[in-house]
C-alpha cells in the first residue's frame, strides 16, 4: 500500500517541482510541435500519460528480475510494445487526429521523458509509485502542451478547440471557440509556427520560477512571523 502523503508528494513533484515540460524541459520536440493546439497538444501528452502509467508499472514489477547491463533494452521494448498498442488503437478509433498527430505517436518509444522516468524511478521504486510517477508525469506534460496550444492557437488564430472534430466527430465543429470572428480571416504565422512555441515555453517557464519565488518569500515570511511570535511568548 501507499500513504496518502506518499502520493501527494508523487503528485506534487510529478505535475509541479519535476513538471518535464518546464523544470527538465524533456521531449522538446514534440512540446514545440505538437502544441500548435489545444487539442494536438492534450491529445499526445494523453497519450504519452498511457505509455508512462503502464510502462512505469511494468517495469517496477519486472525490476528485480532484469540485470542491470540488459536494463536499457528491455525497458524501450517494453515501451515500444506499448506505444504499438496505442498506434493502433488511436489509428482504429480516431483515425483523423491519428493522421495529423503523425509520427509523434511511435516517437513516444524514443521520448526521453518515457525512458528517464523507467530508469531514474520505475526501476528503483514499488509498482503503484511507479505507475503514479508515471501517469501524473505525464499528465504534468500534458498540462504544458494544453497551455502552450492554448497560447499559440489563440495568439496564431484566435480560436480555441480548433480540431476538437478530429476527436469527437464532425458534430464537434461548433464547439470551436472563435475569440476573434472567422470573418475577420486573422492569423499570426509567428505564434503558429516553432519559433512561437519557443516563445511560449519560455513564458510557462519565467511564470513558474516567477510563482516558486513567491511561494518561497511568503514561506520565509511566515517562518520570520512565526520565530518572533515565539521570540514574544519566551520573553
């Protein structure tokens, strides 16, 4: 079993103080790909969230079992038969984004963020950790490329949910959100292509430090209060 403390602290680290995407900026090709959009974006963090939760369980499960010059094979067969699975069933039952998410799907077997969490943790820690390590590692990813698709794509063409059809059908083109009016034709190449996404991560990535500096000052004035409250009780 795993203590309730146990797991916040997986999850705090995974989606916050180790978040792949902002603190070790890992698989910086498919972030500043693929977060042309809302939905690319969570769509292969979702998918990559899959491959690590399963991945991370089944080698935690195996570790002990594997000797340690034979580690490094094992595991990426273990994550490309995984990322097969996933190949496939995203190509049988969302066909279109399949199509445009392209390559980036078996590239998951080769993403560093995958085989860094199997080393570093999954080898090293019980199944559950492992496969909460994983998924919520993934999920901090995902949160990133949702954030930075959202960014780009209402900065590049001023919607939100641009492609939500390619995952729940033709229907779905009216959930698309249009900030600015279609009629207005706009579009900013800038934000749409790489350099944007550069731009974009660089700006999830001041804002966290930004957010963790603050939290530390209000951290060490609390302490200080607290030290002259009983400094005040002492005397």
């Amino acid at each position: 079993m795993i203590s309730k403390a146990e797991t916040q602290s997986i999850i705090h680290n995974s989606i916050w103080k180790q978040n792949a995407g902002v603190v070790q900026v890992l698989g910086l090709c498919p972030v500043l790909v693929m977060s042309s959009n809302i939905i690319n974006g969570v769509s292969l963090g979702l998918a990559t969230s899959v491959v690590m939760l399963i991945s991370g369980a089944a080698i935690a499960a195996i570790r002990e079992f594997v000797p340690n010059e034979l580690r490094a094979p094992i595991f990426i067969l273990i994550i490309a038969a995984l990322v097969t699975m996933v190949d496939l069933l995203m190509n049988a039952y969302v066909h279109d984004l399949y199509v445009v998410l392209g390559i980036f799907i078996p590239l998951i077997t080769t993403n560093c963020i995958v085989l860094a969490r199997a080393e570093a943790y999954a080898s090293k820690n019980g199944v559950v950790q492992s496969g909460l390590d994983g998924l919520f590692m993934g999920l901090g990813l995902t949160l990133v490329l949702g954030i930075l698709g959202a960014m780009r794509e209402l900065v590049g063409k001023g919607t939100l949910l641009s492609g939500i059809d390619l995952v729940f059908g033709a229907s779905a083109k009216s959930w698309v959100i249009h900030v600015i009016p279609a009629e207005y034709n706009y579009q900013f190449l800038l934000a749409i292509l790489p350099p944007g996404a550069f731009i974009g991560l660089g700006f999830l990535i001041a804002g966290k430090q930004a957010l963790d500096r603050r939290a530390e000052a209000r951290a060490k004035s609390a302490m200080k209060q607290l030290q002259l409250t009983e400094s005040a009780a002492l005397s």
